[in-house]
C-alpha cells in the first residue's frame, strides 16, 4: 500500500523506505561495520548525557532535603513514657 507523501503515515513510508534502501546499499559496498560504530558512539553519548543530567537532579535534590530544618516537638519530644505501662 502507497500513502500520499505529504500525510503524517506517507512520511513514515518514505523514511522508511529510504533506511532500508541505504541499509541494503551498505551491506552491498560493506559498510554496514561504520554504521554500526556510529550508533554506538551516538548511544554512548547519549547515555552519558542522560546520566549527567540524573546525577544533577539527584544532587539538587538531596542537597535540598538536606538544607530542610525539622524542629523539635513541642515539650521535648523525648518519648518517654507517662503512661502506666498498663499496670
């Protein structure tokens, strides 16, 4: 089936046609190794990215509860027990 191009799904058609056509291509010349290499090192920096962002986030936010002040219970707080202990 052939959908127009200029529709969100004829778009997704021809792009896809066009991948597989340079994929064909590439194992015919023998490239497909560079192809490879090349979406490790474009995965490699992504993930860096991603865990770059994740140990901001999480220093920001643990620096945060960190600064947060809880002040003591009215009266001491100290638990201890003013009931009878159930004598």
């Amino acid at each position: 089936m052939i959908f127009a191009p200029w529709t969100p799904v004829g778009v997704v058609e021809l792009e896809v046609r066009r991948r597989l056509a340079r994929a064909r291509l590439a194992d015919e010349r023998g490239d497909r190794g560079a192809s490879v290499i090349e979406w490790v090192i474009i995965t490699g920096i992504l993930v860096a990215i991603a865990v770059a962002v994740g140990l901001t986030i999480y220093n920001r936010i643990t620096q945060e509860a960190n600064s947060i002040t809880i002040p003591d219970a009215p009266g001491g707080g100290g638990g201890g027990g003013g009931g009878t202990g159930g004598e």
